[in-house]
C-alpha cells in the first residue's frame, strides 16, 4: 500500500483551520481544542496519525505540491 499526502510537514487540525481562514482573508482567531476539551466520547481517533510517503519516494514518484499550495488552488476554485 502506498499513503500520499500533500509536502509541507506534519500539522495539527488547528494548523490547517488556521491556514484556512489565513488564506481566506479572515481576521478571525482560531483558538486550539485539547482532545480533553473536545471530549474523547465523539469520536476514536489515534493520537498519532500520521502517514509514510517513503515507499512512493522509493519508487520514484514525484512529491506532491506543498499542503498550503494545494489549500491555496482549492480555495481558488471555490472563488476564495
């Protein structure tokens, strides 16, 4: 199996919200939830879920756009 996921190093759902509305042009401040603020009984996620690209490197595949390019695109096209 091989994971693929956008360059531009390993963030936080709070560092992706925050990109969001800075690209967007919002002012509004984003403020981090601690799993224990959120509360655990919402939803099972894993503490670390990160993905490994190395075996697509390793098989010679180029490295996908950085993740804040492809936000960027994104909300291009969506007349951000």
């Amino acid at each position: 199996y091989y994971h693929a996921t956008n360059e531009g190093g390993y963030i936080s759902w709070y560092d992706f919200a925050k990109e969001i509305y800075r690209q967007a042009g919002y002012q509004t401040k984003v403020l981090p939830v601690t799993t224990a603020e959120y509360g655990l009984n919402k939803a099972a996620r894993p503490f670390n879920s990160r993905l490994d690209k190395g075996k697509l490197a390793e098989a010679g595949f180029t490295p996908l756009p950085t993740w804040q390019d492809a936000l960027a695109r994104y909300l291009e096209e969506i007349g951000y």
